[in-house]
C-alpha cells in the first residue's frame, strides 16, 4: 500500500500554517512539530524507495486533472529532499535562537520544503512551475531573514534575478502550450515524439535551459549565489546549496531534456559546455577567496558542473548510439554526484555556522587553532574537506571515479583530465581552508570558544556517518539496483516516461 | 503578429530590469516582465470572433451535454486560469521584493544601488 | 498615517460596507460568474484599506489587529487544507477530490443554482479570507514607512 503522494505536499504546507498560530510564547512547542514533521517525511521518502506511481489528484483522468508522478528520479531526489532538511531543521533548534521571529522562520522553512516536494513530484509542467515559485518566494525572504546589510543586499540580487528566471520559465510554458495544446508532461512529450520541434518549441527549450540554467546557478548564470549562500543563516545556506539548486535547477531541466523534448546532438554540446565551465570557474574563483561561506559557495557552482557534466556525457554517448553501458555509467555518475554534493556540501555549511556561532566571524584570516577548543567540528569538517576533494573511501571519490571512468572509456580523454584538475584544485582549497581554521595559533579573543554540542552536533554526526558510509551505495549491488539504477533508468528510456505513464491511465 | 509586441515589451522589462540603477525601478521592470508574460499567455488563447467561455442554461441541450456551438465559439478557459494564477504569484513576489526595498533604504538610506555595495569579491 | 477630512470620512463610512457586501457578492458566486476566491478577497482587502486610508493608521488597526489578521490568514489556510483532505475519507486516489458533488449530489441536477458545484465555493471561502487577511497585513505592514528613519545608519 503507497502512500498517497499528495502528503508530501500536504503536510508540510499543514505545518507552515499551523506554526504561526503558536507564536512566540509556544517556541518550543513550534520547533518539536516542525522536527517531527521532518522526521515524517523521512520515514515516508524511505517507504516509496523502489516503487512508481501516478496519482490522480482529484480523481480526474489526466488530460483533464493534474496528476503527481512518482518514480526513481523523484524517489532519489525525495530522499535526498529528506535527509538534508532533517540534518537542517535539527541544527536550527538551537542556531536559530539568535535571531528573533523564530516561527516565522520554521514557517517559510516548510513552506520552501513543500515547494521542492511539489516540484520533483508533479506530472504538470504549470503545476512544476506553481511550486517552483513558492519555494523560490520562500527562500528569498530567508536569503535575508537577519535584515542586517549584506542579508538585505544578497536577498534584493537574488530576488531580482529569480523573478528573471521565472518570467522565462513562464514565458516557455506558454510557448510550450501553444505549440502542442496541452499541459501534461506526458501528453506533450508524446506530442513532440510525433510532430517533431518547430521553431517555437526550440525557442522555448532555449529560454527553459536559460532560465533553469538561472536557477541552478550555472556558469554564465551564476552571479547571484555567491552572496546569497553566505548570507543567508546557516542551516539555509546548507539547504539552498545542498537541494534548492538541485531540486529546481537540475531536475527540472533533466526531466525536461529526457523525458519530454527529447536530446539532440546540440543540447548534449551545450551541457557538455556549461559543466566544464562552472566546474573550472568555480574552483579557481574559490582558491582566491578569505570568506569560509563564499568559498564554499564557489565550490557548489563547481560540483553543480560536475553534475551537468556527468549528465551531459551520458547524452552525448547516448545521441551518438555509442555503448549504452558507458552513457548509464555517466549518468550514475552524475545523479549519485548530485546526492554525494547535497550531503557533503550542507555538512560543510552547517560546520560553518557552528563555527560563526562560536566565534562570531567567518573570515579565515582571522581564525586559527581551533582544533583545540572545537575537537567535534574539526572532525565533522575534516570528514566533509576529505569527501568532497575526492578522498577514498568517502563518497565523493567514487561519484568521481564512476564520472572520469565513464569518460575515459567513451573517449572524452579531456574531459576526463579536466575533471581530475578540478579535483586536486578543490583539494588544495580545502587544505588551505584547514589550514587557517583549525591549524596554527589561536588568538587571544577567540580562546573562551566552547564546542557546540546538542542538537546541532547531532545534526552535523548524521550527515559525516552519511559521508563515510555513502560508498556502498555503489559499492553494495542491492542498494545501487534499488536506489540509483532505477533513477538511471528513467532517463536512459526517455519517452518510455510517457509511454508508461499513458498506458496505466487507460 | 501580437506575439512579437509581446515578446517586445518583455525585452523592455528586462532591459529596465537590467540597466536601471534604482531599486524602485528595477522591481518596476520585473512587474512590466511578468505582465508581458501574462499578456502572452491570454493571447494564445484567444479565438478571433469568440465569445467568453461562461456556460449559461441556453448552452445545456435536454441530455445536459454541451452543445456544439459554444466549443466552436468560445476561447480557451485554460489559459485564463494560468494568468489567474501567474498574477497571484507576481503579487506575492512583488510585495517582498518591495518590502527589502524599504528595509534596505532605512540600513543604507539611499535606493541607488551602485552605492550599496557592500559585498564584494 | 493621519486621516483625511470630514467629508472623506463619513462618506467612506457608508461605501466601505458597500464594498465589503460586494466582495461577499464575488467570493459567494465564485462558480457561477466570474471573480471567485481571490478577486473577491482582494475586494475584501480593499475595504478595510479604505478604512486605513480615511481614518488613519491607528483607527484601522484597532478595528482589525495585525494579530487577528494574522490569525484569519492561518484559519483560512488551516480551513482550504482541512477540505483538501477530507477526501481522503472517500476511498483512495482522492486528495481534492469533489465529494459533496459526486457522492451526495450526483443524481441531482443542481446546475446555475447557488448551492451547487459541491466544494467549489467552501474552497471560495477558505481564499477570500485567507487573500483578504494577507492583503490587509501587507498594506498595513508597508505604509509603516517613515521617510525620516533613513538618515539612522548612513555610514
């Protein structure tokens, strides 16, 4: 028996309601629903892991109604979704009392979970784009929820060049719906299987990569993140680096590329151009820079290239008719590199923030020595450095392995270079980062540090166990064939989407 | 022919959106965008000589199927409704962008933006 | 925010229940003509932004505090979910789904009537409050703007 899919839509939009109602004199009682809300639907992402299904909201048949679709790159991205929101809400019980308005906060927080959940679930391209806003207008305000001035600043930028992206999108889906009558993902993707793109609809799949493209912060399109993801609180940073750029940026635009326009020699070319350039302008803007959190937000613009990489070698090799083997390789490598960089990369801004909330600064030149007052978080930092510099056995090296494998063995041999370059320039930034954190002298103002422990060291243990052991995920055959090869699957197939989808309904 | 006026008064958004140097003209430019957008989307809809697409107790022959003529007539409802819900959203994204509007000109005290600048890098 | 005159004021008096009567008007009939939940909570909105701006900030927010603003917008939300998932009583594949029409109204035909449609207009409701409360916070909360405050942290 499934659970029925509208509740992960339903109840986190029930709780963003809800919490307000308790205000400030019930805190604590607003924060214990809002865990347990999480933890919900945790266990709920796990039960769907291996299963697929259409759910009519409403009961009305699908061209007519809206319809979720849950498969296995839904159930990947829902438990990814799941896992770094329970890591985020658990650190924010005790972060987030430095601020005021704390139920505000754990309102526009489920709001921005129930957008992403309606977004990787949806059927509809309109409805994807409906809860595409409602996250997106939910992180804005919690870009600047501290309403200090650079909160203020890096929320205006972000706002404007967000709304940028969803006039675009918008703009798309009206192209979109002119060309071929209909909203239905599967509908249309079987429209354009038998009438092929017009100019029209190669006009709307260039404004939908520019504006996806906008969302998921690629080069060209990056500018916004790197004063977004500092300023906002930390356990915001780590879920706008960690999922929202996943969820709304990446996901939409695979499922749209595969599943419903169909890939084509250019497309594959022009993701093949966008992941090696984030992936090389990342990191070298990253290795120059003195802020902890801008640097970090420097490297998700360069992993999110490796995602795009990854996925666009796949439809290279698979447009070209080459070996189906290395184009399935490719694009493992690039959704398992997806899901290894929302954990490693939320674990290393929530390691962030424990540090500003212990010292008070962010600027590396102004810390130092702090492996002797703060032994927990160098451990949870060293665990995170370590995974995303490539370093065996945690689970950034073997998403890295599978990706320079799968280019090497299709003949890619420089991108197969550029991707190790990439790597060892990551590591040289992490052992820098180290290096003026944790090593050397402590100064004197920053000798009363104490550890943070509680919630917020339980927080950051989970996500390092997840590190260490995500390996066998790869590694262990029953796991890869029940969580990522399914994934997988859905995009090799590509109109098999829609084809399942159209014959369960009849 | 409507269409490209469309997509025109979208680049005009964009550019305001782009080149002006006032927060209070920049959310304007955004507000001019989602409207082109929302034009665009009535557009496609529209049927040269239609009517609106509210049924009335004439257009219900005895079976209570719909006659054939009002299809025939009447525009797309289907677009309407997109616009219905696309303006609710540009409101709720203007009414916050609005709002960091006025708490950033009582931190810096200026709407310019080349003089609000303090990240850098 | 300081009132307006004499004349504005006791006008407004009388228009602004007017106005509040229509956005009933529009919420109410959502099925049958157009307008439903949130043009007619905008209308809703627009009364007591009339209120706001004949008789003053302080006027306006003693006859709708920010705080029962705040709760209605929550209750309308709370009441939209609550008929959302009343479905689910009726089987599965039935979140949303239109239950009064179907289960106990299907033989009838109720078609142009006010009471017909089956959820559609509790949905209606459940809109305009929530789109009448919200509206009402925002202006409130805006035309907090005192162009005096600028000059407190120029650096």
């Amino acid at each position: 028996m499934t659970v029925p899919l509208p509740v992960f839509v339903a109840i986190p939009l029930v709780m963003a309601f809800f919490l307000p109602l308790c205000g400030d004199r019930f805190k604590r009682l607003a924060t214990f629903l809002a865990n347990v809300a999480v933890l919900i639907l945790l266990v709920l992402a796990i039960t769907t892991i291996g299963k697929s299904c259409s759910y009519k909201v409403g009961r009305w048949p699908i061209p007519l109604g809206i319809n979720m679709v849950l498969d296995g790159l839904s159930c990947l991205l829902l438990l990814t979704i799941s896992v770094v929101s329970t890591a985020a809400m658990l650190f924010s019980t005790r972060y987030m009392e430095q601020y005021t308005a704390k139920s505000k906060y754990l309102s526009l927080f489920m709001l921005m979970l129930a957008g992403m959940n309606g977004v990787v679930l949806s059927g509809d391209i309109f409805n994807v784009f409906v809860f595409l806003e409602i996250a997106s207008i939910a992180s804005y305000a919690l870009v600047g929820f501290g309403c200090e001035h650079e909160q203020l600043e890096a929320s205006f930028k972000y706002a404007v060049l967000g709304s940028v992206a969803s006039s675009l999108i918008l703009f798309a889906i009206g192209l979109v719906y002119g060309n071929t009558g209909t909203l239905n993902m599967a509908y249309i993707s079987q429209a354009i299987e038998t009438r092929g793109l017009n100019h029209g609809l190669t006009f709307a799949l260039a404004m939908f990569i520019t504006g996806f493209g906008l969302k998921a912060a690629l080069v060209p399109f990056h500018a916004w993140l790197p004063d977004a993801h500092p300023a906002a609180p930390a356990p915001i940073s780590a879920m706008l680096s960690g999922v929202l750029i996943k969820a709304l940026g990446v996901y939409v635009l695979v499922r749209l590329l595969f599943n419903v326009f169909g890939i084509s020699e250019t497309i594959s070319w022009v993701l093949i151009v966008l992941g090696v350039l984030s992936m090389v302008v990342g990191v070298f803007l990253a290795v120059g820079q003195w802020d902890f959190k801008r640097l970090l937000a420097y490297h998700s613009i360069s992993q999110m290239g490796y995602v795009v990489l990854g996925i666009g070698l796949g439809a290279m090799i698979l447009v070209r008719k080459g070996d189906i083997t290395w184009a399935a390789l490719a694009i493992l490598g690039g959704l398992f590199h997806l899901v290894n960089h929302a954990v490693f990369k939320s674990l290393l801004f929530l390691t962030s923030g424990s540090i500003e909330m212990a010292t008070g600064t962010r600027q590396l030149k102004q810390l130092g020595g702090l492996s002797t007052v703060m032994p927990l978080t160098r451990a949870n930092c060293a665990i995170a450095s370590a995974a995303i510099a490539g370093v065996p056995p945690f689970n950034g090296f073997w998403s890295k392995l599978i990706l320079v494998i799968a280019a090497v063995g299709s003949g890619f041999y420089t991108l197969a270079a550029v991707t190790v370059i990439v790597s060892l320039v990551t590591l040289i930034s992490f052992l820098k980062v180290h290096r003026y954190i944790f090593l050397g002298e402590l100064p004197d103002n920053l000798r009363q540090c104490r550890e943070n422990k509680g919630t917020m060291f339980v927080a950051m243990a989970l996500l390092a166990v997840l590190c260490l052991t995500m390996g066998a995920l790869v590694l262990v055959p029953s796991l890869k064939a029940g969580i990522l090869d399914p994934a997988v699957a859905v995009l090799i197939d590509r109109f098999e989407y829609s084809a399942k989808l159209l014959a369960g309904s009849k | 022919m409507p269409y490209a006026l469309c997509f025109l008064l979208f680049i005009i958004g964009l550019l305001c959106a782009v080149v002006k140097k006032n927060m209070v003209k920049i959310i304007i430019g955004l507000a001019i965008m989602e409207y082109a957008v929302n034009l665009f989307l009535i557009m496609l809809g529209y049927r040269a000589g239609g009517t609106a697409p509210i049924i009335s107790p004439t257009d219900i022959n005895p079976e209570g199927a719909l006659v054939p003529e009002f299809t025939l007539s009447s525009v797309d409802p289907l677009p309407q409704a997109l616009v219905l819900t696309s303006i609710v959203i540009g409101l709720g994204t203007l009414a916050l962008m609005v709002s960091i509007c006025i708490r950033t000109y009582e931190k810096y005290g200026t709407f310019d933006i080349t003089q609000i600048r303090r990240l850098q890098g | 925010m300081k009132g307006m005159t004499v004349i504005v004021k006791t006008v407004s008096s009388w228009t602004k229940v007017l106005i509040f009567l229509f956005g009933i008007y529009i919420v109410l009939f959502g099925h049958l003509t157009p307008g439903g939940g949130f043009a007619g909570g905008v209308i809703l909105a627009c009364s007591y932004v009339l209120l706001l701006l004949a008789y003053g900030r302080e006027f306006a927010e003693k006859n709708l505090s920010l705080g029962t603003a705040s709760k209605l917008d929550c209750a309308g939300s709370l009441l939209f979910a609550a008929i959302a998932l009343t479905g689910f009583l009726y089987g599965s594949a039935s979140f949303f789904y239109n239950f009064i029409q179907q289960e106990y109204l299907a033989g009838h035909n109720t078609a142009f009537k006010l009471v017909s449609a089956g959820i559609i207009p509790l949905a209606n409701i459940a809109i305009g409050l929530k789109v009448g409360a919200s509206l009402f916070m925002i202006v409130i909360l805006l035309s907090a703007f005192r162009p005096e405050m600028s000059g407190r942290e120029k650096e």
